[in-house]
C-alpha cells in the first residue's frame, strides 16, 4: 500500500486546495527553502494518519493546524490521501478488495474532528486499526524519521533501543495488547470481587433467609392442617360429653335435694338445744353477780393492784432512764479524762516543738539582722568613701567611723571580762564558806535522794513497759459501747420474735421423735413456714391464704412413711392433715391457659405459686396447694379470665373474693386466720435480723476475751505507774520544802551561775579578738584604698550588691519561719483552751453524775415501798376470787357446749349452702351444655353430618386410638407453634426465592465466565512471551547483521553492532559497539558529531529494512551530515529499499538528486505551492541526448 496522491485544503500553510500527484512507488524527495511549507506536506500525511501528539507537527491545538487558525476565511482543514492497495500482500485487514483506499480526515473551528474511508464516515479507532495492520502506527512510528530523531536515537538508553527492535518485530503492539490485557483482568478482578462480595453480604445471607422461611412457611401450612384435624376430634369430644351431661343431670339433683332436706331437720334440733344451754348460762351469770354484790371489794383490790402496778412501772422506768444517764454520764468522763489527757501529751510535745523552733528562729534572725546591718555599713561606707560625706548626720566619715566602732566593741568586751572575773571571785568566796554545808546536807538527805531516784527509775521503767504493750484505751471503750448497743438490739428483736410467736401460736407444730435416731429433716413443715414471702407481693398475702384455705396448715414430710411414724407415735397435740412429697399428685395449671389468662389481662393475672418462694424439695407441695389458682388485681379482672372459655380456672382478688369457673362467688370479709403470711415472713426477717445481730454480739465477746489478757496487763501497769508518777511527786515537795534541800539547791545555783559568767568570759574573748581582727582589717582596707580608690570603691559595690541579694533570698527565710512561729504559737493557745474546757465539762459530768446517783437512792425507797403494799393486795384479792371461781368454771363449760353446738350448726348450714350451690351449678352445667351443644351445631356445620362417627372406630373421630385430652395438649402445642410462626411467616416468600436464586445461578455463571477467560487469557500471554523472546532474537540476529553492513557502507572501514549490556541479556535491553579502522570505541561520545550522526542513522536504516512498512517518511535526517555522506544515503534508500515508498525532505542536493519524483515547494501571495519533477525521466532524458 503506498500514496498515490495527497489533496490538501485549509491545512497550515495550504490555504487553497492543492492536489500533490504522480507520487514515485520507491524514491520520493521534497526540497523547498525554509517557510515554504515543505514539512507541512509530512504534517498532512502524518495528520491523516491519526497522530495526536499535535507537538510532533508542529502544533498545541487543532486550531493551529487550520490556515491562519482561521482568521483568514478558512475555517476547516481537511488532507485527503489515496493509496494504491494492488498488492493484496501488503493490503490492510478488511480492504483487500479495494484497489485504492482513501483516507480524509477534517478538523473545523471549535475542535470537531472526523474521518472518511472512501467516502464513509468512521471511527478513529477503525483508522488507526488500518495503518496499524501495515506497519504505520503514527502514535509509535518506526517509519516516521524527523529532524531530532537521529539525536534522539543517540542518547537511548538500553531498553530504549529494545522496544525500537521490539517495534520492528511487531511484538510492540503485542505488548500493548498484553498491557490492555491485564488491565481488562484487573477491571474483571475488581468486578468479581463485586460479584463475590455481593454473593457473601447480600445474596447469600438474603437467600437463607428466604429458604429459612420457606421451611417456616411450609412447615406452618402443615401446622394448620394439622389443627384443623385436631381441632375437629376435640369439638367432637366435648359435643359428646355436653351431650352426655345434659342426660345425666337428673338424678344428681334429686339426691342432692333430699340431703338438703336431713341437713335441715338437724339444724332445727341444734337450735334448741343452743337455746337451752343459753338459758342455763344466763341462771349461773345471775348467781354469780348475786356472790359478787356481796364483796364489793374485790373491785378495789383491783383497782389498787392497778394503781401499785402502775406506780412500779412508772419507778421502774424511771430508775431504768436515770441508770442510763448515769452510765451515760460515766462514759463521757471517760471520754473526757482521754481527752484531756490526749490534749496534755499534745500541749507537751508542741511546746518541746515550739522551743526548738522559737530558738531555731531567733539564730536565723540574728544572722539575718547582723548581714542586714553589715550590708547598711558598707552602703554607708561607699556613699562616704565616693561623696566624702556621711552618710547620717553626726558619724565620721568612712573607715574611721567603722575603726572607732570595732574598738568600742573591742572596749566593751574587755569590760565584760573584768566584771565576769570579779563575779566569779565573789562567786567562789560564797561556795567555799556553803559548800561544807551542802556535803552535809547531800549526806542527811541521802535515805531520801535514794528513794526518790528508786521511785523515778521505777516510773521511768514502767513507762517504758506501758508503751510496750500494744494497746489503745479508746478501743476498749469502743468495744465496750458496741458491745452495750449490740445488747440492747438483740434484746429488742427476742422481744419482738416472742411476742410475734405468740401470736402466731395456732400454727406452732411440736411433735416428739417416733424412733430412736429419727432424723427431723424429713419433716419439713406446716406449708404456712415453708413459704418467702418477697416484699414486692406483700399485697397479694390475703389473697394467697384465701388460696390455700386450711392447706396452709397441712404438714409436709418427705414421704407416706414418716406421715405413718408421726400419726401413730408423733404423740401430736391436735389433729394435722399430711402431705408426703413422693405421693402427692398436684394439678397445676396448663401453660396455655396461663397465656390465655395473662393475654386478657396483662400484668393484672399472675398464677399463684409464682408468687412465693420456696426450697426446691418441698415443689411438688407447693404445686399441690398454689397451683392451681390464679390471682387477679381487680374483680373485673377476676371475672373476665375465670369464665372465658379458654381459660375456666379458679381466680382470686387481691381483696380475698374467689371466683370459680361453676358460678361460686366467695368473698366480702377477710377470714379469720388474715395475715398469718405477713406475720410469718415478719417474724423470719426478724429472727435473720436476731441471728445476725447475735452473731455481730458473740464475735464481739469473742474480741474481747482475745484481749482481755492484754487489757488487764494494761490497767494494771497504768495503776502502778498513776502510783509511782504520785509517789515521785510526793518526794519532790519533801526534798523541796526541807532546810537542806534549800542549802543543796543555793549551792548548785552558785556553781551554775560560775559556768554561766566562765561562758560570759569565753563569748567575752571571742568578741574581742572578733574586734581586733576587724581592726587590723580596717586598716589594712583604708591602705589599699589610699593606694587604690576606684578598685577599692568596685570591690565595696560588688559586696554590696552580694549582700543584698544575700539578704532578700534569707528575708523570705525569715518571713516563712515566723509564720510558722505564729501559727505554732496559736497551735498551743487553742490546746490551752480546749485544756480548759474539758476540765470544766468533768467538773460539770461529776455533778450531774452526784445528782442522779441521789435521785436513784430516793427511787430505790419509794419502789419498795410499792411493792409491799402490792403483796399484800394481791394476797387479798386472791382469797377473794377462789369463792367466784365455782361459778366461773361452769359458765365455761356450758358455753364450750354452746361452742361445739353453734359448730354443728355452722357446719350444717355450710353443707346445705354447698349442697344447694351444687345443685345451681349442675343445673347451670346442664343449661351450659345444651348451650354449647346449639353453639357447636351453629358453629361447625360438619357436626350434623359426622355426629354419627364421633367414638367410632375406624374413623377419623376415634377416640380409641386418638386420646382427645392429648390431641388437646397437641393443639395447644400446635397453636403456640403456629402463633410464633405466624409472626415469622411470609407469605410472598415463594416468589421471592426463586428471583433471588435465580439472580444466585446468574452471579456464580457470571464468575465461572470471568474465570475462564482469564485463564485463557493468563495462558496466552504465557505463550506470546515465549514468542516474543523468539521474535526479539531473530529480529536482533538480522537487524544486528544489517546494522553492520549499512554503517560499513555508509562509513568504510568501519564496523558497528548492537549487544546486550555486559553481564545481561537481551530482555535488559541493547546497546550500541562501534569500530573505527579495527578499534572499538568504549562509546559513542569518542566519535565525531557526523559519525554519531551515520551511526543512528544506520541502526534506523537497518530496523527499516528488517520489516518495511509500506512507506517511509524521513525529514531533514542528513542534517548534520557533509554532501558525501549525503549522497550515499541517497544511494543506500535507492537501491536497498525496493519494496518500500521514501518520502524525503532534504535541502542537500546529494540527498533529493538520488530521488525518482522531487517536489518543490513555494511560498506565494501567502500560501504554499508544489511543484513536481519527475528526476528519473529527465536524466534518461538526458542521458539520450548526449548519446545522440
């Protein structure tokens, strides 16, 4: 395939329409002077060929490519080549029909582009496909050799050179294709990990989820048919025993109706006797009040005992409260004599405290003053040394002031020492003359030194004891209030458990051991003390016992055997009902019903054994009695969960009414045995309360035994040291208050006052030198100064400054440590004082303690006065009431027999009411049942048509073989079942599956596609690889081969190849050797401008020839070349190159004179022009001439 013609319109500098013609097969040479538009032709061919990078024509935008970017009248560019397609070889993929092909792309302002293939409007990538498949990729042009290329060439780098040899051998595009390959796998790699995680977060899960509930569909359309079918067998059942009921009804109510009439024959005659024993009572009340007219002083006897009662009581409690406030009062004088003495040991050790740091302050502060006067001195001593004027008024000027200052000071010392001497002389006169008297004195008094130094050593040893011993005072009082408090509650709670135990009396149960070795725990209890009753229920108490009715005092052992033992020789003080626990069958009612009632009354109906507490052992009991009884909060209540008809159980109020599913009402007074519940659960809390009050007592007991020992060592070594520390004191005043110990202590005054004034002597002579030496010093200082003022006067301003300083850091010092004196000294006063009011609040304690224990004597003798006269009050009136107590013991027994009679009657009159409800209820029963079997028959249309199956066998109404009270239990099962479905269901769930699994199918065929083809992909990339190393080593072995012989022609005597890097192959890349008359240079930099030149060239030339393209453009390649160099390449393109078509721009005649056709190119009146010669003619024509 190769050009035929280019018509170019619009284009750069073609402003016209200009058809370029008789292009030459092989050898095609445009020249032109620069500006001329000779490159504008290659821009054209380049341009339709569809390059993009608009910089390798010249241009940034597409505007740039329109004549005078369109200001000139031109508002399009469009370059139209025609191709000469003959050789069906070369023909691109798709046109090997066409015998020419033509090509126009066109661009108008504003950036529309498009492209036409013979006429036909197409795509850009249908375009670039074509001249791909010939070898013309404009985009990566190995035909296309412009003016920088040979340079470009020249610095390539190894693998730059490669992908040129990768270009020639057509793996290039190979590797485009495999980039765009693993990009698309890249893309499906992302989209399959969509697809996956679409599968695991939403398909997956959601698919069994809508399998889960298809199972739970299913398996609720089987639930439901399944309760049609049971439910049919259950209404059949009741049907019949409805039907049965109403036949039977008649006989139970005539034998109940003539038991009622006994029962009333029986209650007449206990009237009777009821009234007779009434009559009798009233005659023995008579005689008995006749008796008690004659000793009308019976009553006051009585009224007495009342009053001396009352009156012991009174004093009593009065004697009680003042024995409390006298040990109250004790206790405080205790607390307040260790207080006082606490705040003594305090006081002592801050005042020991407050010396160290008054005597510590007093140091820092005399320093402190004496730096402070040291730094005036010298502030004084600069302001006169550099005025020469004092610096207060009256003292001499400078050192002088200061010299005469240290010698006063020197002076005084001096006199000091004189007056210390002469006191001491004086001193030592009067010691000799007492000092005898004071050795007699030591030796009269010595019996009375030894003991006191006894006595201080032993105090000093049972101090050191008394610390030894590990022991705080205030804990033993602690204890011992604890312990007081801790008795006083265990007291209260035993008089509370006893008093509530009394009156609980009537379920006290008390048995004796039936055998030897009897073991009491398989006798659990009345069922009343089994119960807890938890505090949030204590309003359901009434409620609960009307529950249990008389089961509350039913006892319950382990089994029916220890019932027999306790019966037969338990020696039971009064009848007792038996509950064996491995017998008992309890009723309990069934869940469904429980669900039924609490969905009719939420929160309002509870079943009653959920509301006690009990032990797990005694469950079977607790079933049998609460069991089966529902309470309700309300009457309403109450009556709407009793009679419906999926529930029909047994219900109690709150307030004790009862309600039961057969029309018995029982209810408005609280029965007798009313709080026996609450009293019960009080009177546990208060023996746990007892018990663990007890518990808190015995370990207290405990403590203080463990420290008895040590509390007993303790006092006793307190007492013995109180002893010595009284006895010490004693000998003191007696060696104080003596003649001799007066002599003795003048006499060591003397020696003391010796010491005293000796020190005076040594400070005395400390002082003096101290002067001396500051003398000597200030003299030498007044030298240096008349030596050396200004140096004198800078060392007195640097001491200054350094005292001041020295001075500001120990103010602080100074200002700290006397708030720390205050603060102790305040410290100590607020001790003083809280000193004083303890001995105040003791003296008042004592006084109070003197007035309550006088006040107690004068109760003492008043109670015992009381006492007496009660005596013998009650001994009278005990005299009085034996002549009564005839009377009283036979109006006891006859109103016992009026007791038990009234207790028939009641009993008579309770069975007639419960004969007569009975009757009501059967009779109720009977209507109920005709009413349901008229319900049934309206309800359920099938009963009338399969009545006569219903407990036949063989039939789906059999019940034989199909219980109807387990099909009951079955359908409560199945309905919960189905209710809990019902709310799981969905009933579109069919649908929905088979669109999520089908979506599923689709997904998972999607990724096994996905899969395969990058498989198939993978391999072939594999493959081309190995292809492509193949490829790459043939195409290097020729190009590598026509490298060498093209530069050898082009330069001779030279040799030039292509080589992988030393120690890499050739997939590193290519680098290029070059040899010069034998010698290979180490690069390219070693050879001239002009053979570099060849060189590139030549590699060009040689990638050229290894698998020519159609056609071939090179501009301006002979740039940097002489003429002869030029007209060999010249040569080389016309007779190497047959095959391919050359388009060459050239100013070099060596160049375009080898050419077949050359073009010139013109520029006039603002456009170009092309002028074409055929040169291949015109030298044969030539030729013919001269040979003519």
């Amino acid at each position: 395939m190769r050009i035929e013609e280019v018509v170019i319109e619009g284009f750069k500098s073609y402003a016209v329409r200009t058809h370029i013609t008789g292009w030459d097969p092989e050898f095609n040479a445009i020249t032109g002077l620069n500006g001329s538009g000779k490159s504008n032709i290659l821009d054209a061919i380049c341009f339709v060929l569809g390059i993009t990078n608009l910089s390798q024509v010249r241009a940034t935008n597409m505007q740039d490519l329109i004549y005078k970017r369109g200001q000139a009248g031109v508002n399009k560019a469009s370059v139209t080549i025609t191709f000469n397609n003959e050789d069906r070889n070369s023909s691109p993929v798709g046109f090997e029909t066409y015998d020419k092909i033509s090509v126009t792309r066109q661009i108008i302002m504003g950036g529309q582009s498009k492209y036409m293939v013979n006429g036909t409007r197409t795509q850009q990538q249908t375009v670039g496909n074509l001249f791909q498949s010939v070898q013309l990729n404009i985009n990566n042009p190995h035909f296309l050799i412009m003016q920088g290329r040979i340079t470009k060439v020249l610095n390539m780098k190894p693998p730059e050179i490669l992908a040129m040899i990768e270009e020639a051998s057509g793996t290039r595009m190979f590797e485009e294709k495999k980039e765009k390959a693993l990009k698309t796998i890249a893309k499906k790699e992302k989209k399959v990990e969509e697809i996956t995680k679409l599968l695991i977060e939403e398909i997956d899960p959601k698919l069994e989820q809508l399998r889960a509930e298809k199972r739970s569909y299913l398996e609720y359309q089987k639930t439901e048919s399944e309760i049609e079918r049971l439910n049919r067998i259950v209404i059949a059942f009741e049907y019949i025993l409805n039907l049965e009921r109403v036949n039977k009804s008649g006989a139970d109510v005539d034998a109940k109706k003539k038991k009622i009439k006994d029962l009333e024959t029986f209650s007449e005659r206990l009237k009777e006797e009821i009234v007779h024993l009434e009559d009798d009572i009233k005659q023995t009340m008579h005689k008995k009040e006749k008796e008690l007219g004659k000793s009308d002083n019976i009553q006051e006897l009585e009224n007495s005992i009342m009053e001396y009662s009352n009156q012991i009581v009174r004093i009593n409690t009065k004697c009680d409260l003042n024995r409390a406030s006298i040990d109250e009062e004790t206790k405080n004088k205790d607390t307040l004599l260790c207080n006082k003495a606490e705040i003594n040991q305090v006081l002592l050790q801050k005042s020991e405290e407050y010396k160290k740091l008054e005597t510590q302050f007093e140091k820092i502060k005399r320093n402190h003053d004496e730096k402070s006067e040291q730094v005036r001195k010298a502030e004084e001593l600069l302001q006169t040394l550099s005025t020469g004027v004092s610096a207060q008024e009256g003292h001499e000027n400078g050192y002088m002031e200061q010299l005469q200052e240290v010698r006063n000071n020197e002076s005084h010392a001096l006199t000091e020492i004189e007056q210390a001497k002469l006191k001491i002389s004086h001193l030592n006169k009067e010691l000799n003359e007492k000092e005898p008297l004071a050795i007699k004195a030591v030796n009269d008094n010595q019996g009375l030194l030894k003991d006191y130094e006894s006595a201080k050593k032993v105090v000093q040893n049972l101090t050191t004891a008394l610390s030894k011993i590990n022991w705080d005072p205030s804990k033993e009082e602690s204890l011992l209030n604890k312990k007081s408090t801790m008795q006083n509650k265990v007291k209260a709670f035993t008089e509370k458990c006893e008093s509530l135990s009394s009156q609980l009396s009537n379920i006290e149960f008390s048995y004796s051991d039936p055998t030897s070795n009897f073991d009491r725990s398989k006798v659990k209890g009345l069922v009343a003390e089994l119960i807890n009753l938890n505090p949030q229920y204590a309003q359901c108490s009434t409620a609960l016992e009307i529950c249990a009715g008389g089961k509350l005092y039913n006892v319950v052992v382990e089994n029916e055997s220890v019932g027999s033992q306790l019966i037969e020789k338990g020696k039971l003080r009064k009848r007792v009902t038996i509950i064996p626990l491995n017998k008992i069958k309890a009723y309990k009612i069934p869940a469904e019903k429980l669900i039924s009632a609490k969905q009719l009354a939420p929160e309002k109906v509870h079943l009653a054994l959920s509301l006690i507490g009990y032990d797990d052992v005694v469950t079977p009991a607790m079933e049998f009695v609460f069991g089966n009884t529902l309470i309700c909060t309300d009457a309403d209540t109450a009556k709407r969960v009793t009679f419906d008809k999926n529930v029909r159980t047994k219900s109690v109020t709150l307030e004790g009414d009862v309600y039961d599913p057969f029309g018995t009402l029982q209810g408005g007074s609280k029965p007798l045995f009313a709080g026996i519940l609450i009293g019960l659960q009080t009177l546990k809390e208060y023996k746990q309360q007892l018990k663990t009050y007890q518990q808190e007592l015995d370990d207290l007991n405990a403590e203080i035994r463990s420290t008895q020992e040590t509390i007993d060592e303790y006092n006793q070594t307190k007492k013995q040291l109180d002893l010595k520390t009284h006895e010490v004191t004693l000998l003191e005043q007696q060696m104080n208050n003596s003649s001799n110990s007066q002599i003795i202590h003048i006499v060591e005054n003397i020696k003391s006052q010796i010491v005293e004034h000796e020190n005076t002597i040594i400070d005395s002579q400390k002082k003096r030198q101290a002067a001396l030496d500051s003398c000597q010093r200030i003299e030498k200082e007044m030298n240096e100064f008349r030596n050396n003022r200004d140096s004198k006067l800078k060392d007195i301003k640097q001491s200054v400054l350094k005292g001041k300083s020295e001075i500001a850091q120990s103010n602080q010092v100074v200002i700290n440590m006397q708030r720390h004196v205050q603060t102790m000294r305040l410290e100590m006063k607020q001790f003083e004082e809280d000193l004083l009011n303890v001995n105040s609040e003791i003296e008042n304690v004592d006084n109070n303690i003197k007035q309550l224990s006088q006040a107690a004597e004068s109760m003492r003798n008043e109670l015992d006065q009381f006492k007496n006269s009660l005596e013998q009050a009650q001994a009278e009136l005990e005299k009085e009431r034996e002549i009564l107590s005839a009377f009283d013991e036979e109006i006891v027994e006859l109103q016992a027999a009026v007791k038990a009679k009234t207790a028939q009657l009641t009993e008579a009159q309770l069975e007639m009411s419960k004969i007569n409800h009975d009757i009501e209820k059967v009779q109720k029963d009977v209507v109920a049942a005709q009413q349901n079997v008229l319900r049934m028959e309206n309800e359920h249309d099938w009963i009338l048509n399969q009545r006569q199956h219903f407990g036949n066998p063989n039939t789906p109404f059999d019940f034989t073989n199909q219980n109807p009270n387990e099909c009951k239990k079955m359908l409560r099962q199945l309905e919960l079942n189905r209710n809990k479905l019902r709310k799981k269901i969905n009933a579109k769930v069919m649908n929905m599956i088979d669109s999520v699994e089908k979506k599923e199918a689709s997904l998972k065929q999607m990724l096994n596609t996905v899969g395969r083809d990058k498989k198939k992909i993978e391999e072939t990339i594999v493959s081309l690889d190995n292809y492509k190393k193949d490829a790459l080593q043939k195409t290097w072995e020729k190009v590598n081969a026509d490298f060498g012989a093209i530069f050898s022609d082009l330069l001779p005597n030279s040799f030039a190849k292509i080589q992988p890097p030393e120690g890499q192959d050739l997939m590193n890349g290519l680098e290029i050797k070059v040899s010069l008359g034998g010698i290979w240079k180490q690069s390219l930099s070693e050879l001239s401008g002009g053979q570099r030149s060849l060189v590139a060239l030549s590699l060009i030339l040689s990638l050229l020839q290894f698998k020519p393209a159609p056609m071939y453009i090179l501009d301006e390649v002979d740039a940097a070349l002489d003429l002869s160099h030029t007209q060999n390449i010249g040569q080389l393109l016309r007779t190497r190159f047959k095959g391919s078509q050359f388009i060459v721009v050239s100013l070099k005649d060596g160049m375009f004179n080898n050419a077949n056709v050359l073009f010139r190119t013109r520029f006039r009146d603002g456009t170009s022009v092309v002028e074409r010669t055929s040169q291949r003619q015109e030298l044969e024509r030539r030729r013919t001439q001269r040979s003519r």
